[in-house]
C-alpha cells in the first residue's frame, strides 16, 4: 500500500514527463498480445464455446492492464463483472442453445463477406491510424490516486462522480434494468396452464355426459385378426372392419399394403395361405423385408 | 489508507434538483413502474383496463405537469441536477426540450390509444404469449386467442420516457443510456405482433442487431470526444474545441461515430437499412409509435449536439451532412418509387422526410431550429394517423398493405379514403396541410443561411416523393375495386380519437400554424 502511494507520489512530480516505467512496458508487452491473440481468437474459431473462452482471455488482459495503469476498481470490476459473471452467463446461454451449432458458413449475399472483410479492416486501418496519429503528443497526466477520491482515482471517486454529476444517469440506469428484466419475461415466458387437471373419475363423468365420441376406448389393432400390427385393423363380431381402429397415419401412408392386408385378413386371398406371409405379391417382398430389417 | 480516506469524514453534496423541471419525465417513469407491478400483481382479465387507465393518467398527468412547468418557467431555460461546483447540470429544461416534451407526450398520447385498441383484431394487434415458437400449432391458436401481452403498456412508457430524457441530456452519458432505455423497448415491441409471426420476429431481431451496433458507434464516438474534451458535457466538449492541445483526429473522429449513432435511429440516408423491414413486419401501433416517436428523439437528440457541443466545429461536418442529406432524400424518394407495399413505402417516405430534417438540423440559425422543430411535431402527427388508417383496411390475413387491394377504395368508403389522402398530401407537403407549413419553414430557413444548392435538391426530391404519395390517391379513387377485395373496418373510439387527433392537428397545424411556430422560435438551447 505505501510503496504504491509513493510510486503515485513519485509519478506526480514527475509530471509531463514520459511516465513509462519498465515494469509497466514489460506487463505491456506481455498483455497486448495476449488481449489482441484473444480477440483473434474469439473471431475465428469455429467452436462457440472456444470462441467465448478466447474473449476470457482477452478480457483478463484488459483487466490486469487497468490495474498496470493503477486503476484497480476498473481492473477488478472487468474481471468479477465480465469475466466472472457476464461471460459465464454466456457460457451459460451456449450450453442451453447447443455447443455443438455452429453458424451456417453460407454466404447468403454474393461478395459479402469479401466486402465485410474490406470495409471492415479500412474502417480499422482507419482508426488504428487516425488515433496512433493523434495519441503521439499526448501529455501524461498525473496518474489518479486510488485511495484519494480528491484527486479522481478509484471506487471513491467513481462513487463521488455517480452520485453528483452522474445522478440521473445513474438513476435512469434502474430503468434500463427493469425493461430488460421485463423483455426477458415477455420472451421466454409460456403460460402451460390449460385449466385444472382432471382426474381419471372426471374423466369418465365427461365420456358418459357426451363430451368425447365414444364411451368405452378405442378398439385396439388386431382384434380377431392373424396379426398384431398397428396397420391390421379391428374386426367388429360380424367380421367387419371397425372404422375407428384404422390409424389415420397409416392409411395415408402406405395404402396399398394395407388395402393387400385387410384383404388377406378378410380371406379375399386364400391363395397365401401361410398365416405369416404377410404379402400381397412377389414384387413386394423386397420391400417387405427392409421394413422388417429397420 | 482506507482508514485515511474515511477519516476525511467529506461529506457528498446532493446536486441540486429542479423537481418541478423534471416532473413530466419522473411521472412519465413512476406509471410505466407501477404498470410493472399492476403486471404482476393483477389478474390477467383486469390487466388490459387498468393498464390503460395508468397509462392514460400518466401521460396526461405528465401533460399537466409539463403545461404547469411551461406557465411560469424561466426565461432561456435551466440545466438541473448540477453537482457542487459544476457549470452545466445532467438534465437542460429549456424552450426546446420543453416543446419536445409536449410534442413526445401528445405523439405518445396518440400511439398509445392505438397500442390499446381492441376493436379492429380481437384482442388487439399484439400476441397473447410471445414466447411460443412462431410457425407452430400453438401460435396459429394463439392468433385467435383475445388478449394480449399488456407488458406492452409499461414498455411504451419506458420508451417514452426514455426519448423525453434523450431529448433533454446535457451529457453525453446520460444521453447513451437514454439511449438504450427508449430502444430495448422499442426491440421488443417490434416483435410481437399477432398476424405474420416470422415477419415480426425478423423485423425485431434486424432491429435489435443494427441497433446495438449503432449504440456501439455512439458509445465509441462518446469515449473518443470524452479523450479529446476531458468531459462527456456537451459545452465542455464544445468550450474545448476552442482550445483543447488534443489532437483534432479525436474530435473528429467522436462526432462522426456519434453523429452517425444519432443518424441511425432518425432512419437517415445511408443508415437507413433496417427501416422498411422494421416498419413492415412490426405491428403498425408500434410502427406509428415508432415512426413518429423516435424521429422526434432522435432529431431532437440531434439537435441540441450539434448546436450546443459541436457549432465551433461546423465548418468540419457541414459537407458529410450534406451529403447525407441528399443521399437520404435520393434514397427515400426514389425507392419510395418502387414499393408495392404501403407499410414499406411510408417506411421510404420516412427515410426522405429524415433528409429533410438534416436540412433543417444542420442549418444552426433560430429559424433553423424552430422550423425543424416544427416540422418534427407536423410530421409526427400526420405518420401516426397514416398508420392508424392502415390498420383499418383488412382482409381475413389481418392488414391488406398490399397496394393493390387499396384500389378503388374511395368506393367502398369514402371517408377513410378522404382522410388518408388528406395525409397523403400533407406528407407530401401540399398547401392548407402541416406538411406544407414545415417544408416551407425548414427550406427558407436553410435558404436564408445560404444552402441554396441544397434547397434545390430538396424541392425536386418532394416533387419526386409526391409522385408515389398520387399514385396511392390516384390508385384509391380512379380504379376498379377488386372483386374480393379487403374491407374497411369501422374503428372503435380508441382508434377513431387517435386517427381524428392526428388529422385534425395536420389539419390546424396547416391553417394557423403561428402558434406553435412562435412556441418553437420562443428560445434556443440553454449553453
């Protein structure tokens, strides 16, 4: 603590002066690359999870350089806040939504990812050169106390700033929260609820009062019938077929092995006699065997 | 050292708080907050009433603050929440955040009742349960389903109140989170549409991508300006362009990555992108609310940057913003040209109006500012009553904004065909409307500044705009009807108050504009 508010001290009467000290330089040049390989990293990895673990990385530089330049609030906050909980949050919301998408790398627009790419790295080339230009001749400030809200430096001042100059900011902050709290309900909330549950006696009272279509179950498949088959249809005691034992899916699917089934259960093709062909002719015996084998 | 820092024993000073000032926005927040909890707390069946009735008073209430203000404010203005020692507080109530207010609550007022009705879809224009997948058996249920997502009431109120305070920052700080307060809600809003779930829900995620990168922008530019001015206040920015020893590339560099921010939301000229399709697939309540709301916002916003932080470096953004202009206005007038669905053309007519709010924003006279002032508060209402006519026209999809099914309409209803092209003709800035009024006003005041070139431009984009404004009159009255064409749904009061308050301010705002004229000319910005 002494050491780090005379460093401060030190600095300070150093004024205008080139303040770069060696410790700073080598964290600096071992964090820069680090931070600027994450970012890299992040943007072109194809995994989502390997991409937000990269932005980690590059987040934690960031947050030990704030602290280099003896912004400590600043530097812990990065990394409990973005690195602790928001990116963990993100992590989170990968693992719900799949690790395993990934984005389709089709391009939908024809040249648009060249075209990205070329204004993208401009636009860069542009600030990069633009802000290394204009930050040459930058006069080093004192650098800010971190224990002295007086002289701007740390939580204290931050504290100070947030609630004098930056009240209502910070006030309006609050509706910020609340609206993206309130989205977030508005878009992932269903409402499951159809109504009390009824009970197995309920239900019987509703079949015999007439609310469904029949009183007893369905037929089941297969009643009478040589087969089990979902796609061998009940027989009612006269030997005709019941029509609500018939699937729906079934009949819209496969109607001819159907229609060749309930004739050889009708009796209408004696010829096959053997109770376990279930085949309408030779042709369709290819068939019939791969849908047994799946 | 911590020990140290407590035993100074200094003691914070609240800054000072013009309550009175600052009412309209803190009633404005309190209902949308107390609708949060109504929400909560509240039945479902009780929800849509009393939500309407809180936001109804609010807005009202606000109104009468606002009104109570104006009566004995004083003269030139003030800037409140000033901290100890500070020249400039965070909030500048001055004549023109007062005529923004006014305006955002009378806009606000009217897109509200339209969010509200439930006349023309039962059960109203918005989506029971937003969080059912689109496509799905459940949605197709839902459509038929009466009742809606009342959180929509509360999000309007944040968004309202979030462009009040946009319009009134002092800083650059408080403007960004503004920012964000009146556009996360507005995201939202754009996805909750009843009919034309995939369209809607595209529309809000377009919406929600460009938006963030155009905060993002904002944000960048607000860190560079605040490395340049050692502040985020807009006249420490501006005091320190008269001498700062930073280099001018940061200053440069801020105005245009903010400036762009701001272009952004107004929907101007190369930033247009996400403008038709979020006006198209949004429901068009929140179209209205949008189209008009945010402009005024966002030009408003606008406004007072580039007057109060920026006039020392005029010289330097004066030609990007004219070029903008006439990007905006091209754009605008000649893709308006080729739509064949109402909802998207408005959406261009929009982007074209947005030029000509540049022409008017970047001239920096008084007559400048009051004719863009005028022209915002003219436009804001002749758009809502547009979209509350569109709504009426349905067929068994919903809304027919096909330009087709508008043919001939004038024979099936008269009425609805008279007033839509009585707004028509006011967006197209024809004589005895509004629209006229703030073309004239925003065209001579950048004339008398000597914009002349520019003018010119403008005039031919309007003529070039009013084509398309014809074709639709031209399409309602001198064609045959289709055989199963859409109907035109008698409104209920709701819809019927805010389509009758839009026209009749187009309407008096054309006839005796002197009024608000001269409430918009009565004081500039507070420095």
């Amino acid at each position: 603590m002494t050491s780090f508010s005379q460093a401060a001290v030190v600095l300070a009467q150093q004024g205008g002066e080139d303040v770069v000290g060696t410790g700073e330089a080598i964290a600096f040049w071992v964090l820069g690359p680090l931070a600027l390989a994450g970012g890299l990293g992040m943007i072109f990895v194809r995994n989502a999870v390997h991409s937000a673990l990269w932005l980690v990385v590059s987040m934690l530089s960031f947050g030990v350089l704030y602290i280099v330049q003896s912004a400590p609030f600043l530097g812990f906050t990065q990394i409990i806040v973005y690195t602790g909980a928001v990116m963990m949050l993100f992590l989170f919301v990968l693992m719900m939504a799949g690790r395993d998408s990934a984005d389709s790398m089709v391009e939908v627009l024809r040249g648009q990812r060249l075209l990205a790419a070329l204004f993208g790295i401009g636009f860069a080339t542009l600030l990069v050169g633009a802000l290394a230009r204009s930050l040459v001749n930058v006069q080093a400030q004192v650098p800010p106390d971190p224990y002295d809200p007086a002289r701007g430096g740390g939580a204290g001042g931050l504290g100070r700033l947030v609630f004098t100059d930056f009240l209502f900011a910070f006030e309006l902050t609050a509706a910020l929260l609340i609206v993206a709290a309130l989205a977030g309900i508005v878009l992932a909330y269903r409402d499951r609820r159809e109504g009390p549950k009824r009970s197995q006696r309920d239900l019987v009272e509703a079949r015999f009062r007439g609310e469904y279509k029949r009183r007893s179950p369905q037929p089941g498949p297969g009643v009478f019938a040589t087969g089990n088959s979902v796609a061998t249809p009940a027989l009612l005691p006269d030997g005709s077929i019941a029509p609500e034992s018939l699937s729906e899916l079934i009949e819209s699917t496969n109607t001819a092995r159907l229609i060749a089934e309930q004739d050889r259960v009708l009796g209408s093709q004696a010829e096959h006699d053997d109770s376990r062909a279930l085949l309408a002719g030779e042709d369709e015996q290819g068939s019939e065997q791969e849908g047994e084998r799946k | 050292m911590p020990q140290q820092f407590l035993a100074q024993g200094e003691q914070l000073q609240v800054p000072a708080i013009d309550f009175a000032a600052v009412l309209p926005i803190l009633i404005v927040f309190g209902a949308a907050s107390i609708g949060v909890l109504l929400e909560a707390f509240l039945p479902k069946h009780q929800r849509w009433s009393s939500q309407i009735a809180l936001s109804l008073t609010g807005i009202v209430g606000a109104g009468i603050a606002l009104a109570a203000y104006i009566s004995d404010a004083p003269e030139g203005g003030i800037t409140t929440f000033m901290a100890q020692g500070a020249t400039t507080g965070a909030i500048a109530v001055d004549t023109p955040a007062l005529f923004l207010w006014g305006t955002l609550l009378a806009l606000g007022l009217a897109s509200l009742l339209m969010i509200g009705d439930r006349s023309l879809e039962p059960g109203g224009a918005f989506i029971s349960q937003a969080g059912l997948q689109s496509g799905g058996l459940q949605t197709r249920e839902q459509a038929n389903v009466t009742g809606m997502q009342t959180e929509i009431f509360p999000l309007t109120l944040f968004a309202l109140g979030g462009m009040m305070t946009f319009v009134a920052a002092n800083d650059l700080l408080t403007m960004f989170i503004a920012l964000e307060v009146l556009s996360l809600p507005l995201y939202l809003m754009a996805g909750l549409a009843r009919r034309r779930r995939l369209l809607s829900q595209e529309a809000a995620v377009k919406y929600f991508l460009l938006g963030a990168f155009a905060s993002a922008f904002f944000l960048y530019g607000v860190a560079l300006l605040y490395g340049y001015a050692g502040s985020v206040k807009l006249a420490e920015i501006a005091a320190a362009t008269a001498g700062s020893s930073a280099s001018d590339t940061l200053l440069y560099a801020g105005i245009g990555l903010v400036v762009v921010g701001l272009l952004f939301k107004g929907s101007v000229g190369p930033f247009h992108t996400w403008t038709p399709d979020v006006y198209q697939g949004a429901p068009t309540p929140v179209t209205g609310f949008m189209a008009a709301c945010t402009k005024v916002a966002a030009f408003g916003g606008m406004l007072r940057v580039l007057t109060v932080a920026f006039e020392p470096a005029s010289w330097e953004w004066e030609v990007p913003l004219w070029l903008i202009a006439v990007i905006s206005m091209a754009i605008g007038a000649i893709f308006g040209l080729t739509q064949r669905d109402l909802k998207r053309m408005i959406a261009y007519s929009s982007i074209a109006h947005a030029g000509f709010l540049v022409v008017g924003a970047m001239t920096l006279t008084e007559d400048g500012l009051s004719s863009t002032l005028f022209y915002l508060l003219a436009y804001g209402f002749t758009t809502i009553a547009v979209f509350g006519v569109i709504s009426l026209v349905r067929d068994a999809n919903g809304e027919a904004t096909d330009l087709s099914s508008w043919a001939g309409l004038a024979k099936r209803s008269p009425l609805v065909a008279g007033v839509f092209t009585f707004l028509l003709l006011a967006l197209a800035g024809i004589p005895l409307t509004s629209g006229f009024i703030g073309k004239f006003a925003v065209f001579s005041a950048a004339l008398a500044d000597g914009n002349a070139a520019l003018v010119v431009i403008a005039l031919v984009a309007s003529a070039v705009a009013a084509f398309f404004y014809l074709r639709v009159v031209v399409l309602m009255y001198f064609s045959e009807p289709a055989a199963e064409g859409p109907a035109v749904t008698v409104p209920g009061a709701f819809t019927t108050a805010a389509i009758t308050l839009g026209t009749a301010a187009t309407l008096v705002l054309g006839i005796v504009p002197a009024f608000a004229l001269n409430w918009a000319s009565a004081g500039g910005f507070v420095p």
